[in-house]
C-alpha cells in the first residue's frame, strides 16, 4: 500500500513540474527566424578593407566578414534609367529579374493590390514577421503599405540638391552653342574641385543640407531608428524582418572632419584604369548629361578623383561605425542565435575609374557589390567566388523563413552554395543592362561589353586584367571568343525578357570579323 502512495505522490510531482528548457530549446530551433537586411547605397566591392582594399578603414564591414560568409563576385544587373538603385531595389523587393521588375514597378506606382501583395515584406509577414523598414526607399511602392512599421523613409536623394541640379540641367541643355562643359552651371558641390584652392562645398559643412538635413546625419538616423525597433522587439516572440536602408555614401559624400582626416589626400591613390575620359562617354548613355558624372569636372584630373574618393571613403568609414552600434545592439538584444544578418549594396560605383564618377556602366566598379551574410550555422570568415546576384538574398531570406518560394520569384537562394551542397553558381552568365546604351554578359572568366548605339564592342579577360584595361576584341586570337559571348548573350535576352534588338549588329560584327 505504502509502495502505491509513493508512486502516486512521483507521478503527482512529477506532473506539476514546469516543463523543462529543452522545450524552450526545441521551439527555438524551429522558430523562424529574425532577418536583418543592412543596404547601402552606390558602394562599390572594392569598398572594404578586410576584402582587399587597404586604403579604407572599415573595422565593423571587417566584423561581418570575418563572422560570416562573403560572397566576392555578386552582381547587380543594371538599371531602365540613370537611378541604378531604383532598378536594383525593385528586384529586391519583387524578386524579379530586371525588365520584370519594371513591370512590377509601374504596377505599384498604380498600387495594384496584387502587385504590392507579392512583395518580399509581404511574404513575410503573411508568415508572422513583424517588418519593418527605415532609411532610403526609392522604389514605386509605398514603404508604408507593404512594411507594418516605418520610420524616416528617405529619397534617392536629398531633395534640395535635386531641385537645384534641375534648374542647373536646364539651363545647360537651353545653353547657347559656345557652352562646353557643365562647370559654369553647376550648383555648389557639383563640377568640383576645379583646383586645391577650390574650397566653395565641404562635405563636412552641416549647412550645406543634404546628408545634414534636419540636424543629424541620415546614417545616424538610420541606426537610432534601428536601435528603437531592436528595443521594441527584444520583448517581443514573433520574428522579426528589419530593412535599413542607407543613403550613404551615395553623393553629396558628407561626414564629421573626423573621418575625413582619416584619409590624407597623399595616401589615397589614382586608380589603374583611371582616365581623363571615357572614349565612349556619350554613347554609353549620355554621360555628360548624367548627374552622377556632373560631380567632378570634365576631363577628370587626378586631384579631383583622390578628393572624391577621400570623401567617399570617409562617408564609408562614417556608415562603418554606425553598422558597428547596430551589430552591438543585436548582439545585447540575445536574439543572435536565430538572426540572420544579411549586408549588400544596391550597386558599385567608379569614382575616377574608367574617366568616370557614376554607376550607369556595366564595368565591375559599377555592378559588383559587397555580400555579407552572417548567422546561425553560416560558416564563419569564408569567401566564396561563385557568381550570385544581390537580389538573391531575397530568395535566401525565404528559405530560411521556411517559406516556399513563388514562381514569380526569379532569383534563387544560395543557401545550398553557402552549405557546399552545390558547388556552382546557379547562372551559366551574368547578365547586365543599362536602358538600350549597354548590354553584358559576363561568363567563363571573360566580359562581353555591347554598345548597341555604335556597335561596338569590348572583350575583357577578367583574370588577366580586372580592372577591365585591355579590350581584347579586336585581337583576332579572341574573335571566336567574341562571337560565341554575343550568341550567349543574345540567348541570355530571352531568359531575361530582354527585347532589344542586337542580332543585327550581332551579323554585321561577325561579317567584319570574317
């Protein structure tokens, strides 16, 4: 009998005991996880030191890399006009390629329901993330009807400076004849500097607006307004996806002096491609109408490409130490074993390369991007060269969420790369536009540049020569090289709904080669 009253009074114990942690552990493992997207604007690959570059200063980009995954050779594919990024961050947000994606774009500047329904903040809150967005947006859809939560939604650009580089623009294109150049129109911190005495715009100056509107700089925002949400949500249960988006070190380049007297002027080096200007400036896209390509006189000299880059790498280091508070917030917030953090670009840029300041070509510079990723079972400090689109981290962020990928979704997750289930990328060639200027097909350790307004094109061994110096297209050991790289890329068109017409000048290459 007694035996019986203790077994009951073990079961009866036993029974009201709280459940132990391996519950806790066990949801953990299969609870969705967090999704931290970081997005900067017009920084190039070439822009972090623990990737190669030893002029910057980059010591929380180096963290990312060193406790993650990099992928070196990710992609953006171009832009439909001379704002790259909102083409880059319409394929982010739809997960379709390129020319799709502007179809996408024109539906939600009409806010078609279905449109705005497929996006990637909606997928995941479909799945009970709380998201949630701050910083530039630049894409047609509203941020505050796709993101539950917003915050200080950006533009491309600070908006004064637009205004005033549109009167400028106006009044060169009503110019009389004896006009050449840009210089006698720009507004303050455009054409510049024209010598070392030409000290009318600094980047460091608070009254200049731009990146200073308002009373704070826009990085700093961006990072307080991160450091709200990781607050609000380390009390929550549900995941979170959080986009932060900065506008640095899009132009006007500006930090505190600090970061500028980080980069004297005589440690900062030309470029090897660098020229006083591009032979093809025009019929790549106009670029002496460009924006972009306003910022600095013409013909470039070197004095004025080493103050772009010291200004651009010290808006770069300024965005660093931000990033760098914000991986501290993360880490307090204890929610790092099941967040992921994801870092990209919306493109590159030139500054000084190829006699250019922009983005709208297809070099390396300007479509090649920083990718970063780092989290739960990512191996740590490990490069992989395999070739991924930026845009594929939308995909990525989808598996990980446990979230079947819809077939309106191009891009593809590279999660099995990361794991080493696939050894190679998920595209034959990389594909690259801008509006009906260039087409590009980078494939088999070579790039393919077709100018379709003069046909022209250029061919690049990009293991003998990254910097895209020596055009090998007209050496006649490289004429099949030439012709079978123009059939892919006219094959690539197709998968890409590409339809710009470049058989004929695919024909009448070949009949010159011949």
């Amino acid at each position: 009998m007694m035996k019986h009253v203790i077994w009951l009074l073990v079961i009866l114990v036993t029974a009201c005991k709280p459940a132990s942690n391996s519950g806790k552990e066990n949801e953990l493992k299969t609870k969705a996880p967090n999704i931290v997207f970081i997005y900067t604007d017009d920084q190039t690959y070439e822009s972090v030191r623990a990737l190669g570059n030893t002029e910057i200063y980059t010591p929380n980009l180096d963290r990312l890399v060193n406790s993650g995954t990099t992928f070196t050779h990710a992609y953006n594919m171009g832009g439909w006009h001379g704002a790259v990024c909102v083409a880059s961050r319409s394929m982010m947000i739809s997960g379709s390629f390129m020319w799709n994606a502007k179809q996408k774009d024109s539906l939600w500047a009409k806010k078609d329901a279905l449109a705005l329904s497929q996006t990637w903040s909606k997928l995941l809150e479909n799945k009970g993330y709380k998201t949630y967005v701050t910083g530039k947006w630049h894409v047609a859809a509203p941020a505050d009807e796709i993101f539950a939560h917003t915050a200080h939604i950006r533009p491309g650009m600070p908006g004064d400076r637009r205004n005033e580089l549109n009167v400028a623009e106006k009044k060169w294109r009503t110019a009389s004849g004896d006009m050449k150049d840009w210089n006698s129109y720009m507004p303050v911190g455009y054409a510049r500097p024209l010598n070392q005495n030409d000290n009318e715009w600094l980047p460091t100056d608070s009254l200049q607006g731009g990146f200073w509107e308002g009373g704070k700089h826009w990085s700093e925002v961006v990072k307080e307004d991160a450091f709200d949400f990781i607050k609000d949500a380390k009390t929550k249960d549900n995941p979170y996806f959080m986009y932060l988006a900065f506008n640095a070190p899009h132009d006007p380049r500006q930090a505190p002096q600090k970061f500028l007297d980080m980069y004297p002027l005589d440690k900062i080096k030309v470029p090897a491609n660098f020229l006083p200007e591009y032979p093809w400036k025009n019929e790549i896209g106009n670029t002496a109408f460009l924006r972009d390509e306003a910022l600095a006189p013409f013909p470039r000299t070197e004095y004025a490409i080493k103050k772009h880059r010291q200004e651009y790498y010290a808006s770069i280091s300024h965005l660093d130490e931000q990033i760098g508070e914000i991986l501290d917030a993360l880490e307090d917030s204890g929610k790092m074993n099941n967040t992921y953090i994801f870092f990209a670009s919306d493109h590159g840029l030139s500054v000084g390369q190829h006699g250019l300041i922009g983005k709208q070509s297809l070099f390396d510079h300007s479509i090649r991007v920083p990718l970063i990723v780092v989290g739960p079972n990512i191996p740590e400090g490990k490069k992989m060269n395999q070739d991924v689109y930026l845009q594929d981290i939308m995909a990525t962020s989808l598996e990980l969420a446990g979230i079947q990928k819809p077939a309106y979704v191009q891009f593809n997750s590279f999660m099995d790369i990361i794991k080493g289930q696939e050894q190679h990328s998920h595209y034959d060639a990389v594909y690259g536009a801008y509006v009906d200027y260039q087409r590009m097909i980078r494939k088999d350790g070579y790039k393919l540049l077709v100018y379709p307004k003069i046909d022209k094109v250029l061919l690049f061994n990009l293991e003998n020569d990254p910097k895209e110096i020596n055009d090998l297209s007209d050496n006649p050991d490289y004429a099949q090289k030439v012709q079978t790289m123009f059939k892919d890329l006219i094959d690539l068109q197709k998968t890409m709904d590409d339809d710009l017409e470049l058989k004929s000048i695919y024909i009448n290459l070949m009949k010159i080669k011949e």
